[in-house]
C-alpha cells in the first residue's frame, strides 16, 4: 500500500465511523426486531474504497463494522461486518478491469445484500426478518451506488493523476 493508498483509505475509515456516529437518527431507518437498518449514504466510503485496492476496502470496510457496533450494536455490527467482504472483492474485480458501476452492481451487490440477511439468523432474527434485510439491503446498495458513482464520476480526473490501481489512466 502506497501513501496515496493509505491517506485516501484513512479519509475513506474516518467518514464510514463518522457516517453511523453523526447520521444516528436523521438519515437513519432502523427495525431493531429484525436487526435491520439502513443509513444513507453508510456504504458510500465502503463503495469508493474499492479504487484504491483490496487493501485499502478491507480497512475500510473494518471502520464501518466499527462505527455500527458503537451505535446499533452486535446485530448491525455482523451485517456492516459483510462490507469488508464486498470491499475487498470488489476491490479485486476493479484492479482487474472491471468498472466500478459494473463491480457495484454485478459482484458487490449480491455480495452485500445476500450475507446481510444470513448473518442475523444467528442472532435470532427470523427468516422474514432475514427476508426484509435481504431487500431493504438490496434497496439501500442501489441507493448507495447511485450516489457513489456520482461522486466518483465528478472525481474521477484529480483520482486519474493519483495511479490508483482502479482508476483507468487513458
């Protein structure tokens, strides 16, 4: 991991703790029942990390494991927990060509969504709650992408510069 990697990875771990801590109860839905929430926007640092390598999705994605525990506890921890799983795949499929509106969408989502909704039937939660992570999950990924695409999209020339190694340099 290079300076450029680690500097931007620690923006990135910095706003996915921010995100749970600050947007608690404002852009926040949350259905303690069946261990499901969903905050805007709390996959975006995950989503942009992915440019940056498997490395740097990875550490990221252990911030925002972090940041849910300290606010929505255990259940939410397990499921931000499977944003350390879609990062660093995702991560991967980027470093090899894929781009990252084709990675969020064709290997993060189904990566992101389907685990959420196995890792909180440990915790009690019943099927259809499992049912409800699953597509409240889905809903919120798409959610996500979308602004992330955005942002990357209005970043992408100063991030070209940067020799990120899932940032196209032509």
């Amino acid at each position: 991991m290079n300076s450029i990697q680690l500097a931007l990875g620690g923006v990135l771990t910095a706003l996915a703790l921010a995100i749970p801590l600050v947007f608690r109860g404002v852009l926040q839905f949350v259905v303690p029942a069946v261990g499901y929430s969903a905050t805007l926007a709390s996959h975006v640092p995950v989503m942009l990390s992915v440019i940056a390598g498997p490395g740097v999705a990875a550490i990221v994605g252990v911030g925002s494991t972090i940041g849910f525990f300290a606010t929505l506890g255990p259940v939410v921890a397990a499921r931000a927990a499977t944003h350390i799983l879609f990062g660093v795949v995702t991560a991967v499929a980027v470093t090899k060509g894929m781009s990252l509106a084709k990675a969020l969408f064709l290997v993060a989502l189904p990566l992101h969504a389907i685990p959420e909704a196995l890792v909180v039937l440990p915790f009690g939660v019943p099927p259809l709650g499992a049912l409800i992570n699953l597509v409240g999950g889905t809903v919120h990924h798409v959610m996500d992408s979308v602004i992330s695409l955005v942002i990357f999209r209005a970043a992408r020339p100063a991030l070209r510069s940067l020799k990120l190694p899932g940032v196209r340099h032509n």
